[in-house]
C-alpha cells in the first residue's frame, strides 16, 4: 500500500513536474478546443453539402468520409506528420494534430448530423422552402433545430472519443498532456504525474460520459 | 509543395514490395491483438451484465454491485486510450508489474471495450419486454435458463449493431499502440519508413487499413439501418 | 369430499403506500372454475399474479396443494411449473416456434428427453387446434393463435391449477371466441381455473364460482346465476349495470 502512494500520489514528484504540466495541460486544452470545434464544423458542413444533393458532389463526400472513418486517426496523423514532408508539406506537431483530428473527426460528425437530418421528414422542407426560404435559412432556421436535439446522444459520444483520442498527438512529440507526463515521469523517477494526468481527463470526461448517459436515457423514455 | 515527389515517395513500387514481409507480420500481430481483446471484451462485458442485471432487484447487495460496475464502465468510458495504456505499460512497473507490449495492450484494450460491451449488453437486456420474464419464470424456469434461453437470444440479437460499432472503433484504437513499440501493423511500417527512408510502406499500411476497416463500417451501417437505432 | 387445491390467507399487498390488496380470502376445490371480475384497478391481476409469486404478497399466506408458498425457503420453480399461467400479451417467445414454446418447459424444468416432450407438445398443440402451425414462429400467427399457443404452452406443464390475466383483452372481437372455446373445454375436462375476465358470457357458462373484487376486497362471492342475476351488493349492482 505505502509503494502505491509513494510510486503513485507523491506530492513531490507533482510538484516538481508543475511546469511541465502546466504546458502540457495549456497544450492539450488548445488542441482539444481546436480541434472539436473545427470538427464540427466541417462535419456540419459536409452533411448541409451533402443534403443539397448535387450530384456529381454525393460519391465524393461519400467516398471520402468512408475511407477515413475506416482510418485509425493514429495512422492519418503519421501521414501528416511524417509523409507529408517528403512532398514539401511540412506542419508542427499541433497543427498536424488539428489536421487529423479535424479530418477524421469532421467524418464522424457528418455522418452524425446527416442522419439527423434525414430524420427530420421532407414536408417541414417542403413548407419552409414554399413560404420562399433560400435552403440556407431554410437550413438555418427550420431543420437543424429539430435536428440537432435528435442526435444529443450520438453527438456527445463522438465528442467523447474526439477528445480521448486527442492524446496520440503526443506521439508526434507535441508536448501535450501525456507527453509531459512521460517527460515528468523520466524526471521523477515516479509515476505521479501520469497517474495526474489521468485524474485531469477523468475531470474532463467523466461529466461528459454522464452527459451521454443522460441523453441516452431521456431517448430511450420518450421513444 | 513538391507534387512530383508524390510517385517516388508516395507509391515506390519497390519499396512497397520489399516492405510487404514487414507490414505482414505487423497485420498479424494487429490481428492477433484485436481478436484476443475482441474476445475478452465481449466475455468480461457480458459477464458485468448479467451480474448487474441479476442482482438488480437485491437490496444492498444490488446496490453496491450495481455502483461498483457503473463505476468501472464510467472511469474506462472516460479514460483516453493511449493515456490508460501508457499507464499499464511505464506506470504499473513501479509496482513491480512489468507486462509486455502484447499484453499491456490487450489488458488495456480489452478493458475498455468490456465497459461499452456492458452498457450494450445491459442495454439489450433491459430491452427484453417483461412479459418475457414472466412467462419464463411462470413456467418454473430458473433465473439463469430464463436468461440462456429466453433473454439473452433476443438481447444479443438486438446489441449487434452497437457491438459491431464498438468493436470497429476499439481495433482501430489498437494501432495506438504503436506508440508503446507493440510490433503492431503501424509500427512496422514506421520502422519500414526509416530503413528505406521513404513513406510508401506508410501509404501501404494505411491503405491496408482501409481496406480492413472499410467493409466492417459499411457492415455496421448496414446493420444499424437493419436493425433500427442510430448508434 | 372436494380437494383444496389453493387457499388465500388474508392476503394484502402494497405499492410503496398504496394498499391494492386489503385482505383476501378465498379457498379454491379441485375443478374449480373461479371468475375475478369488479372495475379496473379492483386488483383482480394482482391478485392473480401473486399467487404464483411474479407479485411478492406483502402479509398473509398463500396456500398451494397443502404447502405455504409464501415462504421464502420453498422451491418457487418447481411450484410455477405447476401452476400454469396465461397471459393478456400472450407473451410467446417470438425466437421459438409454436412446438418450442410448449418443449421448453417440459425439457428444462421436468427434465424431459427432446423426443418425449415434441409428443407431448403436439399433443396439448392438437387440443387447442393448432397442431398444424407448431412449426410456425409467432409473428406468423393470429392474436387469436398466439393465445391458444399460450394455453398450449401451460397446458403442457400439466398444472395443477392455471391462471388466466384477461386473456382475450388483447384479441381483436372476432379472434375472442376461438380462445374461450378452448377454455370452456378445459373447464369441461375439469381444469382448476382462476380466470380474471370481462367476458360475463364465459362467467356464465363455465364458472362455479364468480367473485367481485373491488378496491382490494372481495366483496362478493357465489355462483354465477346468483351474482349476476340476484347480486346482494350496491357496487356489483352498479358495476353489472355498467357491463350487462
């Protein structure tokens, strides 16, 4: 038991990596803000594309967001990070992490949203579209409300995974959370820091997988 | 930006053939890998389940039982993968455990898609109309045949969409190992990438990927428009 | 001298607060045909259901064939298993065919090799007359077939006594008399059956006995040509009045 503490919840070991993981927090909290954000949008923008349907534009966004939802994001951000530079594209650590985060994430959340979406039935576009609403208000005002109160539950989870997986950019040496972590931990000799970190995302993500259980539970009622 | 470089360096015919013996053995570790947590997995989720949905209606026993779980799948719910894993395999040797990357990975792993397979499961159960139980039960059945025969049939039947969801996003989390040098599909084509110092055997692994993953999605959709519910 | 096959002991039961069962007593004879009737929320189901314990009796005793049910040490499935129950939703296993559902019981809770419990299921399924459809899964069945597979189910188990829960409430009008025709050949045959019902035809017919329940008691009891057209109390006056 006194080795678990003392390998595990040494103070001191803390304290003397508080720098570190100050930048890593900073780090993870920009990458994470950016990254979700950023996802969203593209996701959004892909699906509002994607229900226009233009028809040479559907096999594209299909194409595209299959191939990468079948793509570790770990593998993506490899290609980013380490092929990319053979073609003279070369990107830091953090934006190559938002680029894959982005990519994969934004593919996630179209498929999200379009099910949304398609959910709601063709009438309420039809009566918008016949009041002379342009598709973007149309959009705007009456179908992604009702859309996105539908997909509450699937939304969060996949905000859920984006967040966890946000950690693999350590792995391209961006001095986030986990790297930090790593780096105290050589310092310290002590595992106190990562155990830290750990607690830090269970701050973060505990709530959220509440939130999921919520929404979860308030579908299944009324359904 | 250098677009010429794309053939040379991106699809190097004959880096990609010298690099195939090593990406094939990293396909293999990677599968080896996924079946294993695959099957833990499950086991462990299932068992949870039907722990928790046995026990619900027990008192003080039910409640316990029943919080010391939710706990379990809540805290691997909310740990990131490569965070959980990095734990196991550079943490735990403080105690004195010192796994290797094949099993710091399959523990990892596995638990974390046991704690989804439980919600799924329970779910599933959950599910199950009651008058199913009562009629069970009102013919003399026992708990646990009433559960094999009657519940579960139905209950595994209606988790698979969200199970094969589950299972695609976890196996592809596997490849984050690579970070801790499991020998996985990724790692050997990084390794790859620096012998022959040119990133086609990573072009090659990602397309494998794809070409493993994709016709998984698509069974999920599949079977999510089968079989209802959007996951 | 008539066997006591079942005897309710001041039965109450409560929800939380709600007292639904204020005291029950009731002494049910071999071939007994009992019919619960009284308004809805009377607690006639829940009277049903706590006789074979899908429903916990808060106080009182349940007596079945000489043993006390209510006590906890007792071997509830093997007591279950003999007394047969039929529901309003059928509740039919849809993975199982119509034979299925009737060898389930007979294989695991009496222990039956497969081949002895199929006759014996073809059998029950041939007295309800539905031996053609036992390869058939539910869905491709009637309401009115479901519930007589349901029957077929119970009767296979050769019960000593079998609940009814307002078994053809569910049933579209014209699918009803099939599943009563069934049930008034049990009774003929002498099943002990307690059947909670708004069919007064079938009360009529088949009863020995009619009990009126009404807020938790039985305020009624005796035979059928006595309750319905000589009933003494004001609330089955009203309540008959409403129905007849």
């Amino acid at each position: 038991m006194n080795q678990i503490i003392e390998n595990f919840f040494n103070f001191e070991a803390l304290a003397r990596s508080q720098k570190l993981l100050l930048i890593g927090l900073e780090t993870t909290l920009r990458l994470i803000g950016l990254a979700v954000l950023l996802a969203m949008g593209f996701g959004l923008f892909l699906a509002v594309l994607r229900h226009a349907n233009r028809r040479w534009l559907n096999p594209l966004i299909i194409a595209y967001v299959d191939v990468v939802r079948a793509c570790p994001i770990i593998v993506l951000l490899m290609l980013i990070y380490y092929a990319l530079p053979f073609i003279g594209i070369r990107l830091p650590a953090f934006w190559a992490g938002i680029l894959a985060l982005s990519l994969n994430g934004g593919a996630f959340y179209s498929e999200i949203f379009r099910g949304g979406i398609e959910a709601i039935p063709r009438g309420q576009t039809e009566a918008a579209r016949s009041l002379g609403l342009t598709y973007m208000q149309t959009m705007r005002i009456v179908i992604l409300p009702q859309a996105i109160r539908i997909i509450l539950p699937p939304l969060t989870t996949n905000t859920l995974e984006l967040i966890k997986a946000s950690a693999v950019a350590s792995t391209v040496a961006l001095p986030d959370l986990l790297r930090q972590a790593l780096q105290a931990q050589s310092l310290t000799l002590n595992a106190t820091p990562l155990v830290a970190v750990l607690m830090l995302y269970l701050l973060i993500l505990l709530p959220l997988v509440q939130l999921v259980t919520f929404f979860e539970r308030r579908v299944k009622n009324s359904g | 930006m250098d677009l010429s470089g794309i053939g040379r360096y991106f699809f190097n015919g004959e880096v990609m053939l010298k690099a195939l013996p090593l990406l094939a053995s990293g396909l293999v570790m990677t599968l080896k890998v996924s079946c294993v947590v695959i099957g833990i997995g499950f086991g462990v989720g299932l068992i949870l389940a039907l722990i928790r949905t046995g026990t619900a209606k027990t008192r003080v026993v039910g409640k316990v039982v029943g919080f010391l779980i939710r706990l379990y799948v809540d805290l691997l719910r909310a740990s990131p993968y490569l965070v959980l894993l990095s734990f196991v395999y550079f943490g735990l040797p403080f105690l004195g455990v010192n796994l290797s990357t094949f099993w710091a990975t399959v523990i990892t792993f596995s638990a974390c898609l046991s704690a989804f397979a439980e919600e799924t499961f329970r779910a599933g159960i959950e599910a199950i109309d009651r008058g199913q139980w009562e009629a069970a039960r009102s013919l003399g059945l026992s708990f646990f045949d009433t559960m094999r025969h009657i519940i579960l049939p139905q209950a595994i039947r209606i988790s698979i969409p969200a199970l094969t969801n589950w299972t695609v996003a976890i196996t592809k989390a596997i490849s984050m190992a690579s970070a801790i040098a499991l020998p996985d599909l990724l790692k050997q084509a990084r390794w790859a990438q620096g012998i022959f110092a040119n990133p086609s055997p990573l072009i090659e692994a990602a397309v494998i990927y794809v070409l493993l993953f994709f016709p998984l999605v698509k069974l999920t959709l599949f079977l999510e428009r089968k079989w209802g519910k959007l996951v | 001298m008539a066997k006591l096959i079942l005897e309710i002991q001041d039965l109450h039961k409560y929800f939380g607060k709600l007292e639904v069962l204020k005291g029950i007593n009731l002494k049910v004879y071999e071939k007994d045909v009992i019919c619960l009737i009284g308004p809805s929320g009377a607690g006639k189901s829940t009277l049903l259901r706590c006789i074979n314990r899908l429903e916990e009796p808060t106080r009182g005793k349940v007596i079945f064939d000489g043993v006390d049910i209510t006590d906890r040490k007792v071997n509830l499935n093997k007591i279950r298993s003999e007394i047969g129950m039929v529901f309003q939703h059928f509740n039919l296993f849809p993975h199982m065919t119509a034979l299925q559902n009737c060898t389930l019981g007979l294989i695991k809770v009496r222990k039956m090799r497969k081949e002895e419990a199929e006759k014996k299921a073809m059998e029950v399924l041939e007295r309800v007359g539905l031996a053609q459809k036992a390869h058939a899964k539910p869905r491709e069945l009637s309401g009115g077939q479901q519930q007589r597979v349901a029957i077929a189910r119970a009767l296979a188990m050769e019960p000593k006594l079998m609940l009814f829960d307002e078994p053809t409430s569910a049933l579209d009008p014209e699918l009803i008399g099939e599943v009563l025709a069934v049930m008034l050949d049990l009774a003929a045959r002498g099943m002990t059956m307690i059947v909670v019902t708004h069919e007064m035809g079938f009360a009529r017919r088949a009863a020995t006995r009619v009990c009126m329940l009404d807020h938790g008691l039985i305020l009624e009891e005796g035979p059928p040509e006595k309750i319905f057209n000589s009933p003494e109390h004001e609330r089955t006056k009203e309540f008959l009045s409403k129905i007849l």
